[in-house]
C-alpha cells in the first residue's frame, strides 16, 4: 500500500509540474484542469501515506500537512475566488507542502534515512520555490519548483518500490 500511496502521490506532482510548462502550451482550462487533478492525487497519495505511518509520527502529521496544502490548491481552482485570493492561496498551500515535507525531513535525519532525506528536501525547496514563485509572479520559479517537487516524490516512490 505504501507503493501505491508514493506513487499516487509522485504522479499527481509530475502531472501538476507538466501543466506549468509552457512549451506544452496548455489553455488556461487545460492547465486549471491538470492543475487540479494533479493536486487532488498529491493530497490523496499524502493523506493515504499518513495513514500508513505510525499515529503521532513525524512523518504522519509532515504527510497530513501536505494533503492539507494541497486541499487548499485544488480549493483555489474549484471556489470562485478573485485573482488575489487565488494566488494568496496558492501560496499558502505550496507553503503548508513544504512544512510538511520539513517535517518528514526532520524525521529522516533522526532516522539516518538517505533517501528521505533527499527527496524530502527536494520536495520542501520546490514547494518553496512554487511558493515565492506565486507571490512573486515568477513563473520560472515556479516551473522549477513544481520539477524539483517531481523529483522528490518521484525518488521516494522509487525508495519504496521492491526490487525484483
């Protein structure tokens, strides 16, 4: 199940990553679309990986607080919101990502896990740099952030998927 949850989750952020680049040239419906549902799968591979770890864990509440940084994107593209409030959201959604990924990191380090260290940082500076991109209007920052993000999740569901 751990596979699965990593892999749900590693999918939705190369989905989300592929809508916020430009030589695709996505519509805005296109790309609110992949957007959305590649948040949506983050969140419920998050929300599914919380429930796997250990109740009061690091990593339990770090995955928790991812989904719920998520949630808050995909309620920025379903509600009716001005500009601002979208971005404001965005925002504070790739910051919640982050501090959760932190979290997970800190838990890691504790445990001497290579792997969770690399990926959990790598997610943590991508939703940072999502973050300042949106505040910022830089959608290169963004861009990079969100391909960063991948890689993150991407190594941690290779981490968990068996060799055979």
């Amino acid at each position: 199940m751990e596979q699965f949850a990593a892999w749900v989750e590693a999918i939705g952020t190369i989905i989300a990553a592929i809508a916020e680049t430009p030589s695709f040239r996505w519509s805005l419906s296109q790309m609110e679309n992949l957007m959305l549902w590649g948040n949506v799968l983050q969140a419920t591979g998050n929300g599914l990986l919380a429930d796997l770890n250990p109740l009061g864990s690091k990593n339990q509440i770090g995955n928790i607080i991812q989904s719920s940084g998520n949630s808050t994107i995909v309620a920025s593209l379903l509600f009716d919101v001005t500009k601002s409030q979208e971005q404001l959201l965005t925002v504070q959604g790739n910051q919640l990502q982050a501090l959760g990924a932190s979290l997970s990191l800190v838990e890691g380090l504790e445990q001497g896990d290579i792997i969770s260290i690399y990926s959990n940082a790598l997610q943590a500076k991508g939703n940072i740099l999502q973050a300042e991109g949106a505040k910022r209007s830089r959608k290169d920052w963004s861009l990079a952030g969100s391909w960063i993000q991948a890689a993150g999740a991407t190594l941690a569901a290779i981490y968990v998927t068996p060799n055979e």
